[in-house]
C-alpha cells in the first residue's frame, strides 16, 4: 500500500549504533505502530501510538524506543543497536475503530545489526 | 493478555486441493479477528476478517468460521490455486477494550504444488 512508506528499506549497522527507522502515511489514520517479524515468530508489536499524544509499549518494547512527530509520522530508533534486533520491521497504521480495525502495513526495513 | 496460537506452521496442498488453517485465542473478551496474508518479500495484507457476532463469512474462495465457545476460528481456502501460496498470519483483536491492539498468531506457511 503505497499510503505507508518506510525509511530506510535495508540497512547494516554495527554493534552499538543508535538507528532510526522511519515511518509516514498519507492515509490520515490517528493509530500507527511498529512490529517487527522474525521467522516463525509472526509479528510483534513493539510500541503503537493512537494519536500525536499517546505513546505506549507493546509486546517488545525493551532496546527500542518511538516518537510520533505528527500524526503523519511515527519513528522507531534502536537506541544502542545488538545483533538479536536484526530483523524485518514493519509500520502499520488504522482508523478509528468505529470504521473498523484492518492495519495497512509499510513495505517494511531489513535491519542487520553485525 | 490474550495469546493466539495458530496451526499448523507449514501447510503443502496440491492444487485444486483445499486448506484450513486454525488459529485459538485466550481471552474470550476478543471480538474481532481478521487473516492477513503475506507473500514472498511483501508486507501483510488484510485477505477476510470476521466479528463476533457471526460465525462465517465468505469472499470467493476463502471463508472463516468462528466458535466462540471453543474459541478458535479458521480459515478454510478452497480450490487452492499457486498464488495462494504465501504465510498467513490469524490476529485477535478486544475492539473496544483498554488496548484494542491485534494479537498475531506466529503464521502458517502456505505452499500449493502445480
């Protein structure tokens, strides 16, 4: 869905190296999040935001923490990067639940930490 | 919190042949679960989704049932052509609860043989 793009899409880093991922939307949507996907583990989510002033921690929150600059966009920074954070990291976004709940997802961002 | 686990992880079907994947959910609070499908190098899109006040729903060749009881739905492909082929990832989701985030079962991978 070409309403989410992600930067970068692939990226190597090193040990110890603060990374920021970066996630916008032109769908209007209030609601984003971060997941990340490792084989045979689905999709977790690391923190979501339901609009500009509310932040909160997911499932996996612990190495990584998000800003949401506008409601257009919501970054995702790995403060002191490790290689177990290699891994396919997706954006997604959805409306008010009264319209219903389907997340559109980023094209997602490769990260390989060495 | 609720927990999804999905069934089975890995899923060969020859063409023509049908498929159902099978995911059950923890908390009965959940009433919203939908089916995304992620192909090869793609993000996750939403393919049927189902609400708790019904229990089938159908688009073409896909359908979902869902037991509320027993708390586990399922998603039944018929006809399976190649293009089917693709993981498909099962969510909850309490819409309308404190969170209302989806919870991903860990996905099943599809592979139909020509």
């Amino acid at each position: 869905d070409a309403d989410v793009t992600q930067t970068p899409r692939n990226r190597i880093t090193k040990t110890g190296k603060r990374i920021m991922l970066e996630c916008s939307q032109t769908k209007g949507h209030d609601r984003m999040y971060w997941y990340r996907q490792d084989p045979g583990l689905g999709l977790r989510l690391i923190y979501y935001s339901f609009d500009v002033k509310d932040i909160n921690k997911g499932e996996i929150s612990d190495g990584y923490s998000v800003s949401r600059q506008a409601q257009a966009k919501f970054s995702l920074s790995l403060e002191s990067a490790i290689p177990n954070q290699t891994a396919l990291y997706f954006c997604a976004t959805s409306g008010p639940q009264r319209v219903g709940n389907e997340q559109f997802f980023g094209p997602g961002t490769r990260l390989t930490v060495l | 919190g609720e927990n999804v686990e999905q069934h089975p992880s890995t899923l060969s079907v020859q063409e023509g042949d049908s498929a159902v994947i099978k995911c059950t959910y923890s908390d009965s609070a959940s009433n919203y679960f939908p089916w995304y499908k992620q192909e090869l190098g793609k993000r996750p899109q939403l393919i049927i989704d189902i609400r708790s006040n019904v229990g089938e729903k159908k688009d073409q060749r896909i359908a979902v049932t869902l037991n509320k009881t027993a708390k586990h739905f399922s998603l039944h492909i018929t006809e399976t052509q190649p293009e089917d082929s693709a993981v498909y990832f099962c969510a909850a989701l309490n819409y309308g609860g404190s969170q209302g985030n989806l919870i991903f079962g860990k996905g099943t991978k599809l592979s139909v043989k020509p």
